[in-house]
C-alpha cells in the first residue's frame, strides 16, 4: 500500500534550507516511507500525540498520518526541528 505524501509549506522552505547531501538523505527515507514506514524508522514523538518521525544522519521530518495521507509539517537539524515544534503548539 503507498501513502500519499504531502508537504507543508513550512516543510518546503525547510527543505530547501538543508545542505543538498541531507535532501538527498531525507528525500530517500520519505519516499521509502510512503511504501514502508517502519523501513523508513518512523518512531513517535514523545509529548507530541499523534505525530511522528523519520531521520537520515542529523536531520529529522516530522509528520502525521491521516489514513493514506502523510503530512510532512517540517524538516531540519535535529538540534532546530524540536524547538520548530514547540511553536506550532
């Protein structure tokens, strides 16, 4: 079963702010999400219900699902994408 995969566009501004080597990284683990997310590493996000996450190297994408939606809410530095989260609360 494939998901469809959607970005918001905060997710796609911080996408382009990645160096080109983690989109490469990143842009693999969510293709591979759409097909297998437990292939891809998605793990839940403590204190966060019903989201998730992927990682590739330093970089995470943090995610819902809604049925065979993934929607990707942002991208980046592990150190910066928590704190991004903290203020879509």
């Amino acid at each position: 079963m494939t998901r469809r995969i959607s970005l918001k566009p905060s997710a796609r501004r911080d996408f382009g702010k990645m160096p080109r080597k983690a989109q490469q990284a990143l842009a693999k683990k969510i293709d591979l999400l759409a097909v297998n997310a437990q292939a891809a590493g998605e793990e839940k996000l403590a204190g966060h219900p019903g989201l998730f996450r992927i990682r590739a190297g330093d970089y995470r994408a943090v995610y819902e699902k809604d049925g065979n939606t993934i929607m990707i809410l942002r991208m980046g530095d592990r150190k910066e994408v928590y704190k991004m989260l903290r203020r879509l609360d």
